[in-house]
C-alpha cells in the first residue's frame, strides 16, 4: 500500500484532505461538514478552556460519526519579563487611548500549554478522538504512550527537516509539513532558532525523502491543482486553513470574511506582534504600528497576544477592525466563500481524485 493510500487508511477519510485546526475560526459545524464531505475536519482547541473544549468536541461527535482531528499547542510557557511588557504597554497606549480605555496594569498568560495541561490531556485520554495533532512542539512521551493506547492517531507540525526527524523519533504518525506561506502561527518549536522558512513545495520535497512517517502539505494550499502538486511532490495528504475561513460554518466575522475575499496577492505579513510568535495574516493597521522604526519588542508568546485581544476587543465595539488577528496565508486572494461540503467536493473534482 503507498503512503498516500496508508495514511488515509488509517485515518479512516475517502479522501487524502484535511481541514486545518485554527483556533478561534475552526468549529464543530466546520469540521463535521468537512468530515462528512469525506475529508479530515479539525478542532483547534489551544486557547479554549477544558470546558469549551469539551463543548466543542462533544458537540463534534454529535454532528459526525466520521473522524476528525483535534488540534493542541505544545508551546514552552510564556519567559516573563515585565521591563519588556510594560515597553509594550507603553508603546501601545496611544491605540488604547483611540478606543476610549486605558491599558491594562499588566499583561497575563492568557492560556495554558497542553503539555502542562493535565485536564485537557485527561479530556483528550478521555473523550478519544480519531485524531490529535501538535503544534509549536511536541508532548511528552508518556502522554503520547496514553493516546496512542486509547487508539487516537497523532500528527504534528513541522517547519524544517530537524523538526521532522523528532516526529519521526517520537513515534508520530504523520508530519504536517507546513510551509512558510501558511497562514496563522508558524509550528516553528523554537521561534528564536534560525527558520528556513522552506516553501511548502521544498519542505514537501525534502521531508518525503527523508523522513519516514507520511508527510502532509500545509501552507499555501487553495485549489485541486495545489493538491495534485503535492501529491506528485511526495505528500501523502494535503491542509488547507484559509480555503475554508469563508465557509459560513466558520467562526470567522464579517470583516474577517470581507477582507479576506478582497485581500490581494501580496496582502499578508509574517509577524510576531499580534501574539508573540511569527504568524502569517492580512496586514493590518496594529501590525504597521507595531513594526513601525522604534518599537519596542513585543513580548513572549502568549503574553503580546493578551494586548492585541484586548485591545482589538475595545475597538470592534465601536465596529473598528484595524486591529484583528486575520489569520491568512499566501493563497489568500483565491478564497471562495461557500459552504465547506461544496468547498470539499470542488477541490475533490479539481483534483480529479476517486475515493
């Protein structure tokens, strides 16, 4: 059986298509259409709660009996520095004082890393999707051992050929090989080292060579010929995230929507001042500022992202969208809205693939 027919196999989908996990605009109406369209649909839970993402996934189970994926954040806790913050806060003050609010007195980390989460692991051991995947790193062994013993199948993000080879090393059964031209968070398991920034295309090409877990190819990813490229490139299977941010099964707002449907070519920016870490989306007012000559760094990740939230939640009251994290990737300008049934059979025709 080849990589590409083994890998679908067992993850029990007619097609070799994924839906990407992307926390804040993935939900339970999204990924069950994608997975009853016969792809893999994805949750991303990393910024929820234990108790939304037991809503999420629960509600999930109830709209599919097909499998679908549920996505976490690996990341090391925030490295706290409140010189650096307080710059940050600083620096921000003008665009606070624009909405009518003050700055918050500090900034907090706004959410937990799975690998120091022992409910939402215990949620995940628990509730047994068919699917989990990792992201910013990797979990520990023993808890991979406790997933891999409830009969989950685990994936994970990588962004170069040593991020790969630990996949491999851990006993992962798939490596998401995303591409510097994904939109939403680089998977890059430390944002510091030196990044390669390999297109989709390269990354593909290198880890199918190199690697021997089955490579699936995230970034840049719009349309059936993009998918039929990949495969011919080696990808067992394909993740497309910005494709599907203008389903109406999505989370996304109407802003979001109408600047991705009207984003141009060259309209995102890979930056770390929304949240602390490089992510790809549509260039913004907050991101310019942010990266304006004198700013100051922003701080770690998930910490800058407390100020943005909270600074974008102030303005979207007055129905000011200057500051949103509008996740996108290169692709952007080749959105279609329609709903994700439709999304998946056409990329399934495009692509000219049986099941």
């Amino acid at each position: 059986m080849s990589p590409r027919h083994a890998l679908v196999h067992q993850l029990g989908i007619p097609y070799p298509l994924i839906q990407a996990p992307m926390a804040g605009v993935s939900t339970p109406e999204l990924a069950a259409a994608v997975s009853n369209a016969g792809g893999l649909g994805s949750l991303g839970i990393g910024a929820s709660s234990v108790s939304e993402a037991r809503r999420q996934i629960e509600q999930t189970q109830r709209l599919t009996d097909r499998p679908f994926n549920v996505n976490v954040f690996c990341h090391a806790p925030a490295r706290r520095n409140a010189s650096l913050e307080a710059d940050w806060l600083a620096y921000l003050t003008p665009l606070f004082a624009e909405q009518g609010i003050e700055p918050p007195a500090r900034l907090e980390e706004i959410y937990t890393s799975f690998n120091h989460n022992r409910p939402m692991q215990d949620l995940l051991v628990e509730l047994r999707p068919a699917v989990v995947s990792f992201h910013f790193g990797l979990p520990a062994a023993q808890l991979l051992d406790r997933l891999h013993d409830a009969g989950v199948i685990t994936l994970a993000s990588a962004t170069s050929l040593e991020e790969a080879r630990q996949i491999d090393a851990a006993g992962i059964h798939g490596i998401v090989a995303q591409g510097i031209e994904a939109g939403g968070h680089r998977g890059i398991f430390d944002p510091d080292a030196p990044d390669s920034q390999w297109t989709t295309a390269e990354l593909v090409a290198l880890l199918a060579e190199k690697c021997r877990g089955p490579v699936i190819a995230a970034g840049g990813i719009m349309d059936g010929q993009d998918m039929q490229s990949m495969l011919a490139l080696g990808a067992a299977a394909v993740q497309l995230g910005t494709a599907f941010v203008a389903c109406p099964e999505s989370a996304a707002s109407a802003a979001y929507r109408r600047q991705l449907l009207e984003a141009s070519e060259d309209q995102t920016r890979l930056t770390r001042t929304l949240s602390g870490r490089p992510a790809r989306g549509l260039a913004n007012r907050f991101i310019r500022y942010a990266e304006a000559a004198g700013a100051p760094a922003p701080p770690d990740y998930p910490v800058a992202y407390d100020a943005a939230k909270r600074l974008h939640g102030a303005a979207v009251v007055r129905g000011c969208h200057d500051f949103a994290a509008h996740w996108a990737g290169q692709g952007a300008a080749r959105a279609r809205a329609m709903p994700a049934a439709e999304l998946v059979a056409s990329l399934v025709q495009e692509a000219r693939w049986q099941p």
